[in-house]
C-alpha cells in the first residue's frame, strides 16, 4: 500500500495554468472581430424604427444592404436625413441599379430570386427618398425588400 | 521551508469560467440577425396596362400627410385605432369573393366574423388596403403603419388558426419552419395564408 501511495505522489499534474491564456485569447479574438463592420458607416448609425411584425432575414449573403440617414461629413454631403450610401459612399437613387446588378453577380444564378434588399433608414428620413429607392429596385426587377426595424411594441 | 508548504491556487476551474463566456458570445453574437418588415413589391407593369377596375368598398385607403397625421376612409385617426379598423375591414365579409382558379365562382366568406356590412370589404381576397403617403412623411410614421396593418393580418390569421387547427398562426409556421419536408404543415400554412392574404399596396407618394 505504501508503495503504491508513493507511486501515486510521483505523478506529475498536467499544468493548465495556462489553459485560461489560450482561452481568453480566443474570446478576445471573437470579441474583437465580432463587432467589426463589413462596410463603414458614412452616414450615421441610423435609427430603427421598431416594429413587432418582424421577420429575421436569413442567408446574409443574400443581403444586399441600403443605409438612408445622415451624413456623419455634412460639409461634404450637405445636411437632411435623406442620404443614401451604398456600398461605402453616399450615392443617388440612381446608382442603386447598378448597384444591385454589382451584387448580383457574387452570387450564382440560381440564387437571385432569393436575393433581399435590406433597407436600414432612419427614422426621421422621408418616405419620398425611400420610394425612389423603391422605383429603383422595381426597375431592375430586385422585389424582395426589408425595411429593416428593431424587434419592439410597435409603438 | 514555510514557503514552499504554500499550496497553489487551483486555476483549473479558470478556463471552465473563460469557456462560459466565449461560447456566451459565440452565441450572442450570431444570434444578432438582421430584421425587419419584409415585403414584396409588385413587378413593373406593362406600358400597356389597364388596372383593374376595383370597387370602392374594396379598397381601404389609408392618407399619411407631411405632418404624419393619419386619414383613413376619409376620417381623422390615430395610429393606435388603425389595427381594429383594418380587421373590421378585412373581416367584413359582406360579399362573394374571388372566383377560384379552376373557374369555380367565389364562395361568401364563412370564416369571417365581421358585420358583413355592404359598404365595407366582400371578402378577405377581396379587400386591399391602400396605403398613400407623402413624400415628406417621416419614414417612422410610415413603418408603423405598415406594422399596424400586417398586426391585423397577424391577429385575423391567428384567430383562423387557433380555430381551424387548435394552434395559433405563429407556432404553426414555427413547426413548419423547422420541418419543411411536412406536407400536411405546409398546406395548413397555404390554407391559412390564401383564407388571409396580404393585400397592401403602396401608392405613389404625393408630393
């Protein structure tokens, strides 16, 4: 018995001490790229409306994505809450064709019908920029649209 | 000698804490998906194309003006008010409706619970809600309303569901969503979608 005791004190433990380090490297990795933007705001973040009929929008490569607000450089952009940007520039809703015929082509033929526009517009812009942009959308036959909202009362 | 006696901090349960939070914002993080209120927009039409000549009491006309005020049916209303006034509408039930696709003529509406008025909708399929809105409406305002019009269709297809199949609408299309290859699921989804259909149309805006 004595001996085996003895045996058993002899084993080194694996160290972990730095198990937690590897691991909170990763978190901060994930933490990190997470928050990250594919394309940088020109406009300011835009504020949802809200809405309780929501549905969430699948496929993100399928997305092609719309800001209207403000411009954050109004020297540069003039003022109102009726900017468009696509891609990352403030455009005209006469750029929103080529636009979608730009993005489109990323994706295999096949998928196109699934394809949504997610417009993300703030809420004190006007219906009349978002109707241009929904002409627009029409034009080049790209009909499934978003408007994009935060899950809420409705109200 | 003492010092060596020191027993070391057990930092073993430190990556079991460390693992909580990554897979915490693993999952946090994915979950946030974009949404929205999705809608379908109707193909351009034809040059040579003749709308449809559609009775009055079919359609509910719902007026935004510049200053976000509301004129429904040609009356003042709050946005709170809309969602009852679209399922009165909706509901009404006052007629026969569209002649079905193999040719058979409308049946009345046997579901609807409505007043079954003559001056309002025939029938579900039927009945279009026309929602007209300024150029200079705030675009808040405007979604409202869409969410308050989509909220009648909400509760009439509930309300159809809850008495058709003993569940709401909702949970309905949640079971088919996790299970497509259902086929009896899919055509209570159509059953309830065709009794129901959403029928919003967005006029040019005036400016």
């Amino acid at each position: 018995m004595s001996k085996f005791r003895k045996k058993k004190k002899g084993m080194p433990a694996v160290n972990t001490a730095a198990l937690p380090d590897i691991v909170f490297m990763l978190l901060f990795f994930f933490m990190v790229t997470t928050t990250m933007r594919e394309t940088d705001l020109r406009i300011e973040n835009p504020r949802l409306p809200s809405a309780s009929e929501v549905k969430k929008l699948e496929h993100k490569s399928l997305v092609c994505t719309i800001y209207v607000g403000k411009s954050k450089d109004p020297n540069r952009d003039g003022v109102g809450f009726n900017k468009i940007q696509l891609n990352d520039k403030i455009a005209s809703a006469d750029q929103v064709p080529a636009f979608i015929i730009n993005a489109r082509t990323k994706v295999s033929e096949a998928e196109v019908p699934f394809m949504t526009t997610s417009i993300k517009a703030d809420k004190e812009s006007n219906v009349g920029t978002i109707t241009d942009i929904r002409l627009k959308l029409r034009d080049v036959n790209a009909l499934k649209i978003s408007y994009s909202a935060s899950k809420g009362a409705g109200n | 000698m003492a010092r060596r006696e020191n027993p070391e901090i057990n930092a073993g349960s430190m990556a079991d804490i460390a693992f909580l939070l990554l897979i915490f914002f693993l999952v946090t993080t994915t979950m946030n998906v974009d949404s929205g209120v999705s809608k379908k927009l109707s193909e351009k039409p034809p040059a040579d194309y003749v709308p449809p000549i559609i009775k009055e009491k079919n359609i509910f006309v719902v007026l935004i003006n510049r200053n976000n005020e509301l004129l429904v049916e040609e009356q003042r209303m709050d946005v709170k008010d809309l969602k009852d006034a679209a399922i009165d509408f909706i509901d009404n039930g006052g007629g026969v409706g569209n002649a079905e696709e193999d040719g058979t003529p409308g049946k009345a509406c046997d579901y609807c619970e409505g007043e079954r008025s003559e001056s309002s909708s025939d029938h579900p399929n039927k009945a279009i809600i026309s929602v007209q809105s300024d150029r200079g409406t705030e675009y808040g305002t405007y979604i409202k309303v869409q969410n308050e019009l989509l909220r009648a269709y909400t509760d009439l297809r509930n309300r159809l569901s809850m008495k058709r199949y003993g569940m709401s609408f909702d949970a309905l299309e949640e079971s088919y969503d996790g299970d497509k290859t259902n086929e009896a699921l899919r055509k209570k989804v159509e059953d309830i979608k065709t009794s129901y259909p959403q029928i919003i149309s967005d006029a040019e805006p005036t400016s």
